[in-house]
C-alpha cells in the first residue's frame, strides 16, 4: 500500500475509473450478444432493432475512450454485416 497521499488518491481513482470502464464494456457485450441472439433466431426486426441500440452502445464507448475508435468500428461492422447478411 501506497503511504503518499496522492499515490493513494491515484489508487482509488483508479479504482474507480476501472469500475465504470467494467460497466461500459459489460454494456456492449451484452447489446452485442443481444444481435447476435437475433441474428441466430432468423428475426430480422429484432436484429435490427438489437444492431441500431448495439452501435449507439458501442460508439458511446469509443467516444468516452473505453474503446479505441478502430476497435468500435471493428464491432459495429461485424454486427452490421452478421444483420445484413440474414437477407
């Protein structure tokens, strides 16, 4: 343990901030996983619905640095081509 008192507070910063980094990601993986459940039922007006929330979650993400921008986009087109691909 740290005995500085900003080494401490960068600690519990970082706790913090790896918290919510957790929360966001758990986020994409669970809109991500809801794409692909409708994507393996053959529903397409769910697939899309489930891709327009998934892309909004994951560029959410990116945008508050959770995710490197290239790494979102990466996700967003896997999704978008697992949807288009069901026609």
């Amino acid at each position: 343990m740290a005995n500085i008192k900003s080494a401490k507070k960068r600690i519990l910063v970082a706790e913090v901030k790896a918290a919510r980094n957790k929360s966001i990601r758990s986020a994409v993986k669970t809109s991500m996983k809801k794409v692909d459940a409708a994507v393996a039922a053959q529903d397409k007006d769910a697939a899309a619905a489930a891709l327009k929330d998934a892309v909004s979650t994951i560029e959410k993400a990116a945008s508050k640095g959770v995710y490197h921008k290239n790494n979102a986009s990466r996700k967003v087109s896997r999704l978008s081509k697992a949807v288009s691909s069901m026609e």
